[in-house]
C-alpha cells in the first residue's frame, strides 16, 4: 500500500476511533495499533474493519487494537503526525492517566516494552538458530573463526538485553531514555559481570556496611524493567524538588546516584529472585507432568495471541535461558502457530470466491513466516469453529512434545525458518509434533467449517 494510502487509511482510523480528542494513548507492537480511548462508545467497528489493510480489531480490556500487519509502524508514524506528537512524546494524556487493574497493567507494561524490541531479538535468534542448526549438522565447527564471528552477530543482543529493554521501558513509562539506558550500564558494568563470573564474592559492601549483592544481569528482564519503572517516579521526585536553575545537572546526578543505587541494593536482587521464583513455578508445572504443562501451554497459547497479550510468554522463556540455557516454551509457541496454519488451511475449502480465497492463502503464508493474525482476524474470528480447530490442535501437539521434553537452546522466532533450530537429540520428536498439529488442526477444521456446516 502506498505512502499517501496509508495516510488515509490513518484519517479514517482517527475519524472512526472518536477523533483526535478520544485517544489517550497510542502505540504499537509487531502488528497492532493500540489504543487506549477515553470513550468506547464513539468506536465504529465495523466502518474500521471494512478499511484497506485492516486485518480485524480486538479488545484487551480497554485497549482497542487494530491489526494491520508487518507494516504497522508506518501507519503510526503518520498515526504520531497527526497528533502532532514525537514518538518518544506518544501515550501522555492531557489528563491523569485511568486507574488500570494488575492484568490490564501488566499486558501494557509487556506489548509496551517488548513489542518495539522483538525485531532485534527475534532477527539475532534466527542467526542464533541458524547457526546452532549448521553446528549440530557438522557443517561448520564452533571453534573456527567463523563460528566466533557469526556467534557475535547473534549473541550480543541477549547478552546485552538490558540495554534494550530500559530504552523501550524509559517511552512505556515516560522517563529519560539515556538515564534509563545508564541503569542497564550499572548493572551490566564489567566490575559486576566479572565479579558474578568468579563467584569469589557474594556481595559488595558499600562503605563497609551496605551489602550490594553480586548477580549476572546479562541476559535478564526483569531487574531493568523495576529499574526503570523505579527511575520513572525518582526522576520525577528530583525534578520536583530540584531548583529550575539547577536541573540540568543536578537532576539527571541525584536520579543516577538515587535510582541506581536503589536498583544495585533492592530492585536488581529483587528482580533476580523473582525470575528464579518464575522458573521455580514452571519447573514444579513441568516437575509435576510435561503433558499437564502443554495441555495449558497450547489452551492459553491461541487466545493470548487473539488479545494481544502473547507478549507476556517473552520474558518467561528470555529468563529462562538466561538462566537454564534452555526453554520449553519456545517450541510449544511454534506448535500454536501450525494449528492456526492449519486451521486456516482448512478453511480454504469454505471459500466460494478468489478474493476470498487469496485472503486465506496470504494469511497461511504469513502464519508460516511467524505472523499469525491474518490468519487469526481475517478467518479463524470469521469461522470459529476453525479457531477451536486450532485450539484442539494446539493442545495435543503441545502436550506431544511436552511429553518428550522438546526444547530450544536460543530465542528464536516461531516460523518455519527456526527449524534448523531444533536440529539435534529432540528434532524428530519436535517434526513429529509439527506434523501432527498441522495434520489434526486441517483435518478438524475441514471436519468443523466445511463439512459441518456444508448444507
């Protein structure tokens, strides 16, 4: 779609959301538009789904989304335009924010903060599986040069995730980009990686009293984003009291000594134990009974991605191979999106027209490069059955490699390119649960959508 259709696409989206006056809050992820609107009531659905390039809309609590794609960014860029806002400006109301409960917090803390960083993770992670994938095939030997060259093209982002995640955290929670990105600096500082490293010392003491524990952050989630969440509040505390006249240099020195410090002694240690608790109640789940923890995993699975809070999986396996080395969750996330391909193939056989036809065919293509709402919004909300179809499939598949305890060793990206990814001691189990998923995901949504309600 072309530049100046996109703008009109983007007038009407404003005109059919209540105007510019009725929106509070906008941003986006990987394909979403996301609104946060002071009025619901003003919202034309209908008009909004029948626009060019819209794939369908949702609500997340109060949060409307609007589902446009791989190209999102450029309808938000223009989106940022016509509200006359920057980008680092987006989501400040004229007013006090709403009051939100934990759940609708949470999963705009997660799209907010993850959704802009996941084409840098997700591109390093396919490298990072590409290149696992050459090793385990003994194409190339991971003591050459090469390997060495091609492992830092993939493994500096992980290693340096926080840096990321606190420039991503500073917009979602309005503060300072580069004292956020200082936070990240802290914690990553060599001092404390190397000290981590040895596990010679548990603890700095801060003038001979104050213990500042030692932990490798490199790799984590959770500390940097408590951290900047903290720092949003201090910032803003010391800008209060700080004369005007002094604010330029004092301001940013007592956020960076106050925020940093606290986040060395409270926040960092805190958000470290936290992710261990996290992996501790996965592990009691998969402890319990790997197929108990992909029956769950492939139930909540479709619909997480149906309302947009499929995001929240993300720090969940990020933690868990900065501290495991390896996730389960990945490869359950991959069988998800096969049983949305599949149900979509399925429907195909309902379509009477090309058009419509061709509109299932790009969205079985998009679910098999890893985007799977075309396929969601544009046929499984159009025929449900074809999404419980999916949800079946998603649960069996997922209980199938649970079962045999399929893992991935590296993020990487739920598309047909992760493959070489899984090549190793689990990949025949992981083939067979691709297969499965997709065979019973297409033959039940056949079974649902054409045959049952052929008349």
């Amino acid at each position: 779609m072309k530049e100046m259709e996109k703008q009109q696409v983007v007038e009407k989206i404003m005109e059919y959301v209540g105007g510019k006056e009725n929106i509070e809050n906008a941003w986006h992820c990987m394909t979403r538009l996301r609104f946060d609107l002071k009025d619901r009531s003003l919202v034309k659905e209908d008009e909004i789904k029948a626009l060019d390039g819209v794939m369908g809309i949702q609500y997340a609590k109060e949060q409307l989304q609007i589902v446009l794609g791989t190209s999102v960014h450029k309808y938000y860029e223009i989106l940022m335009q016509m509200l006359d806002l920057k980008e680092d400006e987006a989501g400040k109301p004229a007013g006090e924010e709403k009051k939100k409960d934990v759940i609708t917090w949470f999963m705009d803390m997660v799209s907010g903060v993850f959704g802009p960083i996941v084409p840098a993770i997700a591109g390093a992670g396919m490298i990072k599986g590409l290149i696992g994938g050459l090793v385990a095939l003994g194409l190339i030997s991971n003591a050459t040069d090469t390997y060495k060259v091609i492992d830092m093209l993939a493994s500096g982002v992980f290693n340096f995730l926080p840096f990321f995640i606190a420039a991503s955290a500073a917009k979602k929670f309005k503060t300072n980009q580069y004292i956020a990105i200082a936070m990240a600096s802290i914690i990553m500082y060599p001092t404390m990686v190397n000290a981590a490293a040895a596990g010679e010392v548990s603890s700095f003491l801060f003038g001979g009293v104050i213990p500042v524990p030692v932990f490798n952050y490199s790799g984590s989630v959770i500390p940097i984003i408590f951290s900047v969440f903290a720092l949003s509040y201090i910032h803003k505390w010391v800008d209060r009291i700080v004369p005007e006249a002094a604010r330029t240099v004092v301001t940013p020195t007592l956020s960076i000594f106050i925020s940093g410090f606290f986040t060395l002694v409270v926040i960092g240690p805190i958000g470290i134990y936290l992710g261990k608790a996290l992996a501790w109640v996965l592990d009691l789940v998969f402890g319990i009974s790997p197929i108990l923890a992909g029956f769950i995993m492939g139930l909540i699975r479709p619909a997480s991605i149906l309302v947009g809070m499929h995001h929240a999986m993300t720090p969940i396996a990020l933690e868990n191979f900065a501290t495991k080395g390896w996730d389960m969750l990945m490869p359950m996330m991959f069988i998800a999106n096969l049983s949305i391909v599949g149900a979509a193939c399925g429907c195909y056989f309902k379509e009477t027209t090309q058009k419509d036809r061709s509109i299932v065919l790009s969205a079985v293509l998009s679910g098999i490069l890893g985007i799977t709402e075309p396929a969601l919004f544009g046929v499984l909300t159009k025929y449900k059955k074809g999404f419980l179809a999916a949800t079946i499939a998603s649960c069996v598949g997922c209980m199938f490699i649970g079962a045999f305890g399929v893992r991935l060793y590296g993020y990487i990206t739920s598309s047909v390119f992760s493959i070489p990814a899984y090549i190793g001691p689990y990949f025949i189990w992981a083939a067979l649960g691709w297969i499965m998923t997709v065979a019973i995901s297409f033959a039940l949504s056949y079974l649902f959508v054409v045959k049952m309600d052929r008349k």
